[in-house]
C-alpha cells in the first residue's frame, strides 16, 4: 500500500445549536465559540496548543496550509478564527472555518480505521461538554448542505503517477462521482493535483453511516491501486521511462536552484522509480516528508521569512541535495 | 444511447443545462464530458450548491411552511440560494421542504444513518410525556438498525427488547 498511499485523513464537521452558522456570526459570537471549543478540549485527554489565525503571520498560516492542519478557506478568513493543534500536529481542530468546528485527524499510510477511531473518541468527549446542532432525519446540522449527515470526509492521499502519464486518472474521476467518491488535487478543493497526488474522498454523508463510508473508500482506494501497480509494470518496462526516472534523480542530487513545481515532478518521478524497486536511494517515507518540507512557506517559516523566491529556490534545492547524499 | 457530441462512445452522463434561462439537456460519454467541463474531477461543491439549489427554486415563492426568513437567525431563502450556504441549524426546520429537493440531489438520500451526538439535546423542552416516549423509541430504533449494520448482534438484541418493553 505505501507504494501508492501518502496519508489518510478525517474530518468531521460540527456546530453548535446555540449559534448561527459561520456565515452569519459577529466577531464576538466568533470568538466566544473559539473559548467555549478551547474550555471543552481542556479535559479531554489530549494537550493542544490554540492558533488565533489573527495572531499569526501570512507566512505562518501558508505553512499550515501546506501541512494540511488549515484549508485554504480558513487562511483569507475574518477574525475570530482559530485552529487548535496537538503535540504531534496529527490533530487538528479548526474553529469558525466552514464550520464552528473542523476535526481533523491525519495519519501517514493507508489507516482510515484508526485514523476514524480518534475522530470519533475526541468527538464523543466534545459532545458531551457542546451542544452539537443535530436533527433526527438530517444528521449533523452543517453550513453547507452537501455535509449533512455524518459530517465526514474520508480521505486518502495517493500517488498516482502511472494512472496520471497514461491519462486514466481523468477517466476513473469522472466515474467516481457515481460511487459517491470525488478525487481532487493536492490541497483539496478546486485545486489542481502537482506531482501525481491526488486525494480520493468520500462525497455523500447522508444516508450512509461512517462506517459504510470508510469501507466504501477503502474498496475503491485497494481497486485505483492494483489500476496504479497494473500501469506501472506496463512503464516501467520501458527504456525511456526507467531513463526519465533516473535523470530525475540526477537533477535532485545537483541541482542548485529549483522550483517548487519541478521539484515536485521530480520527486513525483523518483518516488515511482523507488516504490517500484528501480532506484535504490531514499525511502518512500523519506521523500514523503521532504515533499512536505520544500513548500515555499514552510521553507520560509524554517529559514526566515524574509526570502525571495530566488533565495527560496536556491534553498530547496540545497535541502534536496543533503537528503540525497 | 450514442453520445450527443462525438456520436461514438456509449453515453453515461446525462447533462442539463439552465444558461440564461435556456434550458438544455445532453447525453455525453464520459471522454466528451470530460473535455466539456461536465465531470467531476475537481468540482467546486461549494460554489455550485447555490447554483444547485437555483435551479430547483424560482425566487418568487414563499417558503412553505409560511417563513419568508429563519426566527433564529434572519436568513431569507433568498439568502441561502445566493450563497449556497445555509444561516443556521434552525433554518433547516424553516426551509425544510425547500431544502429537501436539493438535498437529495446531493445525496442521493434523506434519513442519516450514521451516529449521534453521546448527550443529546431535547429538541422541544416542553414535550409531552408520551412525545418524550415516542422519541426514545424513534432513537432506540435508529440505534438498533446502526447496531446491526455494524454486526453488533449483542447490543442489537438488548436494544430489540428495550423497544418491545416500550411498545408495549
């Protein structure tokens, strides 16, 4: 599976009965939910660290952004926003984003079970302090309606970069939707997938129970990739695909300036050539994180905020070339 | 069925199309949608529930519990169409009949089936003794089925007598 499989994750939305929806709130009602969020997480069990997203610099919320602990919505969002951490960052609560909350846990591999039973723990402990707005035949109450229900996406992080040079991907995206299933780029919503990473998530949540969901993902994930390792023995035949691979290992060892996007397609490359066994060098894992680590502002949150793109580029590619020693 | 636009593949997705009041129905196979924007590769669910939800309403009706806006918090079924975005947990019960076409459209169901909150709220707090019974029964058997999807057979089985000591 980690041939094809990044991470998983979990998210479930929620809101509070007492208030009006996110789209409708006062600062100041904002930013009483924020401490009510912050009061009901203090005896559950588990230490987090609370982000005032109007504390924190523009570069700092990119960071988190790329980290997948904020979307993209929440980082142009009004005052009155904050996202709750834990030690480990594999827990994140986003407070006043689409919805008074957003629980999300992440988990690297394939683990959408235990990344759920988490999910659903820390959700049983806030129930228990909040009033979770909730009706008997729609579920959880949510802003926007195609969240109704469960309130939970389900989602894989997969590497695809087979189905994605053959142009299957298209295809079986335009299929999923029938399977109650959307797959999406790298950042989530409306965003365009860079390097062959994909998210596959779960698209209905009403009238199906979190646990049919998460077996539903499952299913088609375990399918997508026997297509993925299908595709990939049928390239990796070939001369002028293992040469590809190669050369993009030769570029990553050198280079000296490099951007984002190609370093991506790069490490995209290198990691087929790994998973495959045609490389020996860094582990799948390994370059996991590194894909992680040379975002642009998570770059600048490590070296300095005050870089230009240049000085970033020069930097990435000095940290590609140390992990590839 | 052929598809409408290359007439050589199988048709598998049936498009239809309100533009400026026009509207326009299409059977495309799945290459074609692709290429015409009409698949599902990275939709922007958000952004089209209000267009969604358009092109289910005409803007002139009252909703029809009676509410031209939600009590709690102001919203006008204007409001949520423009935006795609619903005011409140109250709205909901408002706009209920309003709501529910394209509810089901997204979903393809009505009933949630999944779990509940550990303590609930009650949702009417001056509820008649019999009203109150009548919920426990309606939880206890939501349960009962979410136990026996989950192969729960023990918790289903004491779950099944509480609601016969109910019942009877």
């Amino acid at each position: 599976m980690s041939e094809a499989v990044v991470s998983t994750r979990i998210r479930l939305a929620r809101n509070l009965k007492e208030y009006p929806f996110p789209i409708r709130l006062s600062v100041s009602q904002a930013k009483e939910i924020v401490d009510l969020i912050d009061d009901a997480l203090k005896d559950c069990g588990i230490k987090f660290h609370r982000i005032d997203l109007d504390t924190v610099s523009e570069t700092m919320k990119i960071a988190l952004l790329e980290r997948h602990l904020i979307s993209p919505d929440f980082v142009s969002g009004e005052q009155g926003r904050a996202v709750f951490l834990s030690d480990d960052n594999a827990i994140s609560i986003m407070v006043n984003e689409e919805d008074h909350i957003r629980l999300q846990v992440i988990r690297d591999g394939f683990e959408p079970d235990e990344a759920y039973a988490v999910a659903d723990k820390l959700d049983n402990a806030l129930s228990k302090k909040l009033n979770f707005a909730f009706h008997e035949k729609l579920g959880y109450l949510t802003q926007c309606p195609t969240n109704l229900g469960t309130g939970m996406r389900a989602s894989v992080m997969l590497h695809l970069p087979a189905l994605e040079l053959t142009g299957a991907v298209h295809r079986i995206g335009a299929n999923l939707s029938k399977l109650g299933l959307t797959i999406r780029g790298l950042y989530g919503e409306s965003t365009k997938p860079i390097g062959a990473f994909f998210q596959l998530s779960n698209q209905v949540t009403l009238g199906i129970s979190e646990k049919a969901a998460i077996a539903n993902l499952k299913n088609i994930t375990t399918q997508l990739i026997s297509q993925e390792m299908k595709a990939r023995e049928n390239l990796l035949g070939k001369i002028e695909v293992e040469d590809k691979i190669a050369r993009a290992l030769g570029v990553l060892k050198t280079a000296l300036v490099i951007d984002h996007s190609e370093a991506m397609s790069l490490l995209s490359l290198v990691r087929l050539g790994v998973a495959s066994k045609k490389l020996n060098t860094l582990s799948t894992d390994s370059i996991d994180r590194l894909i992680v680590e040379i975002q642009p502002a998570s770059i600048m949150t490590k070296c300095g905020e005050e870089m230009s793109p240049q000085e970033r580029d020069i930097k990435r590619a000095e940290m590609i070339r140390e992990r590839f020693q | 069925m052929l598809c409408q636009h290359c007439q050589k593949n199988e048709a598998t997705t049936h498009v239809k199309t309100m533009i400026n009041g026009e509207y326009a129905e299409y059977r495309l196979c799945p290459e074609c949608a692709h290429e015409m924007g009409y698949d599902s590769m990275f939709p922007d669910f958000t952004a089209d529930f209000g267009g969604l939800l358009g092109s289910f309403l005409s803007a002139a009706l009252p909703a029809r519990s009676g509410a031209t806006h939600c009590k709690l918090c102001g919203s006008t079924m204007n409001d949520i169409k423009k935006t795609g975005k619903v005011g409140c947990s109250e709205c909901y019960d408002t706009f209920f009949s309003e709501l529910m076409p394209t509810i089901r459209n997204v979903h393809g169901n009505t009933e949630h089936i999944g779990k509940r909150p550990v303590i609930e709220y009650e949702t009417v707090e001056d509820d008649k003794p019999e009203q109150q019974e009548d919920k426990k029964l309606e939880s206890l058997k939501a349960e009962l089925k979410q136990a026996i999807e989950d192969e729960n057979f023990e918790r289903a089985a004491e779950l099944r007598d509480k609601i016969k000591e109910l019942e009877a």
